[in-house]
C-alpha cells in the first residue's frame, strides 16, 4: 500500500478490508477506527449526515471501539454510490484545445485563429449554456490501489481524473445558491475511457456510447477516502494531478472548471432528485493520454492525486 495517505481535516471516512470482511471506517492518520458497531456502511452513514458529522468528531477524539492500523489494511471503494452522474467538457483548457485542434484540421484554421475562436466559444458557453452530464455504472468501481484491468475490446485506454462530490442531503430543483449545502463530502475519481470504443460505426446519427467506453469493470478507480467538505476548504481551488509511468500528464487547479459545483449541482437536480450517497463527478483538466499520444498498456502505473483528499495508485494489467 502506498504510504502517502494523507487527508484535509481531524478524520476522513471509508471502506476497508481485513481478515474479518469489510467494514465502514473512520480515518484519523494513519488509524482507522472500526465503524460496524455504529453502522452498517458508509452510506448509511450519508442517509443521515447532519446528524452523524458531530458524532463523528466524537468518534475520532476517542480511544473506544476497535482501532486498525491503516497500512495493515485494504482500502476498497469508500462507498457504494446510489447514482454515478459525469460531468464532461468542463475544464476550460481542456476543452479549448480539443475545440482548437479540430477547426486546425478539419477547417483549415491557423492555430491562433483557432485558438481564439475556441476560446470565445467557452466564454459564450460558460454564460449561456448548462453542463454536459452523463451516467456511470456503480459496477466500474474499484478501490484506489486495486489493478486496472483492460477489456479485451479496444486499444486506446485513457485516464480522466476528476474530483467527485458526495451528495449528502436529498433535493430537488436546487438553487445554484443553496447547492453547497448538499455536497457532504469529496473524494478522488479516475474515470477511465476507451477511446477507440467512443463512437459507433454502425450508428453515427446517435453518436457516442458511454456505456461501452466508460464502464468497465475497474475503469473508475475512487478513493481512498470521503473528506467531509467543511475540512475541503474552497473545492474550486484544488490541484488535480496525475503522473503515467512517472511522467506527470494532468496536473491543473479546478479554479479551470467551466460550470463550478454549484451549478453542476443545481444543473443535475433539475432533472433527477438527488439522494444520500450520490457520486457527481466534476470533468476532467486538460492531459489525457488522448493529448499526448500516449494509452494504458499493461505494466503501466498511474498516479494520481488531488489537494486535501490522498492518492491513489493503480497497475494497469490485461484482461486473464
């Protein structure tokens, strides 16, 4: 297990495994404090989340209960979500260079004609337009350290960090305004794709295929833990930073966001109700392999990071 589990605040929460089965924890450093006596996941822990956060400070000021050392266990997937909902095009760099790219090669635009024309378009987008947001399979999910394992179908396999939100108190139809007071808890998300699989052949006019592209098993490495957000301190000025093999390929403040959480959050509920224990993934910075040239190949590791929430680090492996 990696040593640099650090986390923003007195305590995090997550999911571990030792020899007895898996059990919601408590995080303080480097211990972590059995939860089972007091519930049954950590998502339970969500369902009622303005009355456990005070506990919980109780809980880790406390020698009760039964105390693990945190290296001497496995960290899974700190929770099982309700809904996976993806943000994508949100980071202006990011997507200012995609937009650029195409109209160089596709329309014949010099690279400050299209630059600057890709950047007006975020300007009016970011004022006028809503988020792009899709669903993920709660099946994806793996634990922060576990292996990557590419499906036998496609060949350009892809990272995506992005910082993930917990939802903590149901909604509907919130206010841009109130929305920072449904957000428990954050948490790190790789949201791997499979480029080569992205769009279907046999059926251009409906154009992309999430499902096939994103949702592998073990494509969305999360973890390790959930910090409540009042430890967050101010998630629009977070570092996202992810290393391949060493080389660091993401590395970007979410100050770069098109639409901030806010108005993800107040975006989403207009459409679905928002409940205890839903994941909300925020897009991915400029970085990917995509943009270097460069996709997951066996043997490969990726290590990723984002401010106040510790890290993960995943082998890539091929399918048995």
């Amino acid at each position: 297990m990696p040593d640099q589990l650090t986390h923003a605040g007195p305590f995090a929460l997550g999911t571990f495994a030792s020899g007895s089965g898996a059990f919601p924890g408590l995080v303080t450093g480097a211990r972590v404090r059995d939860l089972s006596d007091q519930v049954p996941s950590v998502r339970a822990l969500l369902d009622a989340w303005d009355t456990w956060l005070p506990r919980l400070h109780d809980l880790a000021g406390s020698a009760d209960g039964t105390w693990h050392g945190l290296a001497d266990l496995r960290v899974l997937a700190p929770l099982e979500p309700g809904q996976i909902l993806q943000s994508g095009a949100n980071y202006r760099k990011h997507v200012v260079d995609l937009v650029a790219a195409e109209k160089e090669s596709v329309h014949g635009a010099t690279p400050e004609e299209a630059r600057a024309d890709a950047e007006r378009m975020m300007d009016e987008r970011a004022s006028d337009g809503v988020p792009y947001v899709f669903l993920g399979s709660p099946r994806a999910m793996c634990g922060p350290y576990d292996d990557i394992v590419l499906p036998r179908l496609g060949e350009q396999h892809d990272w995506e960090l992005e910082l993930a939100l917990v939802i903590g108190r149901q909604g509907k139809d919130i206010a841009a305004e109130d929305a920072m007071e449904y957000v428990a808890a954050y948490t790190v998300c790789n949201d791997l794709t499979t480029r080569d699989r992205l769009y279907r052949p046999d059926l251009k006019a409906i154009g992309t295929d999430w499902f096939t592209a994103k949702n592998a098993d073990t494509f969305l490495p999360t973890g390790p833990f959930l910090v409540p957000a009042a430890f967050v301190g101010d998630p629009n000025d977070l570092r996202i930073t992810l290393r391949h093999n060493g080389v660091v390929r993401q590395d970007e403040s979410t100050k770069d966001m098109i639409f901030d959480i806010p108005r993800l959050v107040a975006y989403v509920s207009t459409t679905t109700t928002l409940r205890p224990g839903d994941l909300l993934l925020t897009g991915s910075p400029a970085g990917n392999g995509a943009h270097w040239g460069v996709f997951l190949a066996p043997g490969d590791v990726l290590e990723a990071e984002i401010t106040g929430l510790g890290r993960q680090r995943n082998t890539v492996r091929s399918h048995p």
